[in-house]
C-alpha cells in the first residue's frame, strides 16, 4: 500500500496534466530577480464570468511548491498569459501539498511616472 505522501504526488501530478498551464516563476528580492527563471506547470482558478478573458489584472494560481528550488514568496514574479504578475499572499498548501497563490498584475517600470 502506497504512503500518503506517494498518493499525494499522484494526486498533483493528475491535477497538473488534466488542468495545468506552463508558467515562467521569477524569485525576486528587493525587487530584483534573483536566480534564473523557471518553467513550472501551474492550476489556473476559475474566474467569475465577468472577469473572464485573456488575462486580468488579478489571477489566482496553484502550484506545487516542489517544483520550486525555494518556497514561493510574496514579491516573486510569474509570467503567464502575457502578463506579468507580482505574488501576494501564498496560501497553506491544501491536503496534497499544493499552495495558492494570489497574483496581480505588475506595472511596468515604463508605465510609472
């Protein structure tokens, strides 16, 4: 019989293959990337009807924290949908082993005065 860790990864890698879309997760400190970006598979949440479309200024996003060399911080970047995101709140990891992360739209250093 498998362990409930080994459960929990198949669970993860199922969700990832059914419903999974390739993100670019950028570490950032001080407001600068830190370390060489990754491609990840990411769980995009569904959005209210009204906010469907390409992208919105606010996403929310699973992913497994083990693809990640570190643990996903608030501050870090995520690029996906042609758009450039800043992290808010990482959420605890569900019962698999899968955090949430809250995303808004990143203004560009071009578009600030």
């Amino acid at each position: 019989m498998s362990d409930w860790a080994t459960i929990a990864a198949g669970v993860n890698a199922a969700m990832q293959d059914a419903f999974g879309e390739p993100v670019v997760y950028q570490s950032v400190q001080g407001g600068f990337p830190v370390g060489d970006p990754l491609t990840i598979t990411a769980i995009r949440h569904v959005r209210e009807r009204g906010e469907s479309g390409a992208a919105a200024s606010a996403e929310e996003i699973s992913i497994n924290p083990a693809d990640l060399p570190a643990d996903p911080q608030p501050g870090d970047w995520v690029t996906a949908w042609g758009t450039q995101f800043v992290v808010g709140p990482v959420r605890q990891p569900d019962p698999n082993g899968m955090v949430q992360l809250s995303l808004i739209a990143r203004q560009s250093p071009d578009d600030q005065p």
